[in-house]
C-alpha cells in the first residue's frame, strides 16, 4: 500500500467534517471556524517506540492511548474536545496494516468523545514515532489552571494512582467540565503525584500537606507517588466546597514554601518522570 492510499483510508475513517471543522483531510491545513465567546484550548503530545509503549504493543491500543494523552490536557482545563492532528512515522517493517489499526483504535476514542480528525502526516523512521495535537475549547475566561489555587483549598485526585502503566486511559472529560467555576486550579497526572502537586504548588505560590493518597490495588505508595501514567485530575477546591462523588480527598494548601509537599508531616521529593 502507497502513502495515497493509505491517506485515502484514513480520510474515509475521520469522515466528513462537520462544523465548527468547516474542512478536514484533503487539503493543505484543516480550517476550523472557532464560535463567538469561546477560548481554544491546544495541546500536543509524543509517543516513541521503547520509551511509551513496547514494540510488541498492539497498534489499535497505540493509537487510542495516543489521543487518550492529549485528551486529559483537555479535560484537565475543562474543555471540549473539537478536533486533532496526527503524526505518524513508521519504519519499513511496519505495512500499512499496521497503520490502518493504529488509526481504528485512535478513531474509536475520537468517535466516543467528539474529536473529529483533521489531518496530520505520514513519514518513516527507523521506530514508530508519533505526535497527536489536539484542539479543545472552553467558554471565554473559564479555563481550569493550575495556578489558581489558595492556601487553605482542599486537593482531590479523581481516581487511585499507581495503576500499571499499560492500563487504558480514560480521559476525565466530563469531570474537567463540571469543575468549571468550581475549582481554583486543575492539571493532569502524567508524571506522578509528587510532581505534578509540585508543578500546581508552585504555580500556585502554596505548599501542600497530604494526608491520604488513594493507592490502586496492588500498586505500592511509592508507585502511587512517583510513577506516572495516572491520567487522573489532581484538583483544588474552597475549603467548604461539597466533594465531588467518586473523587479522593488527599490533602490541603498550607502556607509554606511554594512547591514543597508534606506528607504526614513528612518531607516529599518531586520524583516522577522527567524526560531528561
């Protein structure tokens, strides 16, 4: 199979733009024709053969965890998903049925939560290498940030952390939306409670003491502190603000100094993952 079949495939799997995506594939660029009184919301991230999934992954699961990423940007700003860009080098081992699985498993996610494909690339490499980009939007000046947090917020998790880096993600989409107004700063868990809750704090200008974390089963606290993948929200709330069902209380904002965490009363080093 030749790149224009290939693109030809993929093309009829986004299917036909619908609006506010005025064109999709086809052309030079995707034209989106953003509404009155709403923010657009980008975000894009990598996913490279040996360091976020194993060779031996199966492509369908690639390609819906590889929008599921950039999905939770999304849900962690309270945003709707509208559209996103795909990047995909491949190697010459790799046919084209490879691809077109990459992409069922990718459009079945689309699909599930409004994500219309607009486009993207096709390249080759010597591993599979690949980028989605995704464009959400939210109401003007609504955007959940993590800056916003205050010292005496409540901090809540959406779900147990530590689960094993192979699980699926589910996007916390229509939890980001109904924090809108409501929360004083939001972000992702990608790289690890200690240092995302790093990141929030000093953003924030607060500390934070903790005192639970909510650990999957058979994961340990280390795991459930440092290891990443989590894809769930790490939010904040007014001290008397009613919790949300489902969702984990696990500590407070304190006044300290910006980005330093306790735990029990005991000092935590922001350990997740770093690229480098």
């Amino acid at each position: 199979m030749n790149e224009l079949d290939l693109v030809e495939r993929i093309r009829k799997m986004a299917g036909k733009a619908a609006p506010p995506l005025v064109a999709g594939i086809g052309d030079d660029c995707a034209i989106y024709r953003p509404r009155a009184g709403e923010d657009l919301l980008f975000t894009t991230d990598q996913m490279i053969e040996g360091i976020h999934f194993l060779s031996s992954t199966k492509a369908s699961a690639v390609g819906e965890r590889a929008l599921a990423r950039s999905l939770s940007d999304i849900a962690a700003m309270g945003g709707k998903p509208r559209f996103c860009l795909v990047t995909l080098a491949l190697p010459d081992n790799l046919s084209g049925a490879w691809a077109r699985s990459f992409f069922q498993g990718l459009m079945r996610l689309a699909r599930k939560t409004g994500t219309a494909l607009a486009g993207g690339d096709l390249a080759h490499d010597d591993q599979v290498h690949l980028d989605v980009m995704v464009c959400g939007s939210v109401a003007k000046g609504k955007a959940l940030r993590r800056d916003g947090a205050r010292i005496g917020d409540a901090i809540y998790v959406s779900g147990r952390l530590g689960r094993p880096w192979e699980s699926k993600i589910q996007p916390r989409l229509q939890l980001g939306q109904s924090l809108i107004g409501r929360a004083t700063a939001c972000m992702d868990l990608s790289d690890g409670l200690s240092i995302d809750l790093h990141r929030m704090c000093s953003a924030s200008g607060v500390a934070a003491d903790l005192y639970r974390v909510p650990i999957f089963n058979g994961a340990s606290l280390e795991r459930a502190l440092h290891g990443g993948e989590d894809y769930e929200l790490l939010f904040t709330l007014p001290a008397r603000a009613k919790p949300l069902a489902g969702t984990f209380l696990i500590g407070h904002m304190i006044d300290g100094p910006a980005g330093e965490i306790r735990l029990d009363a005991e000092l935590v080093k922001p350990l997740g993952y770093s690229h480098f």
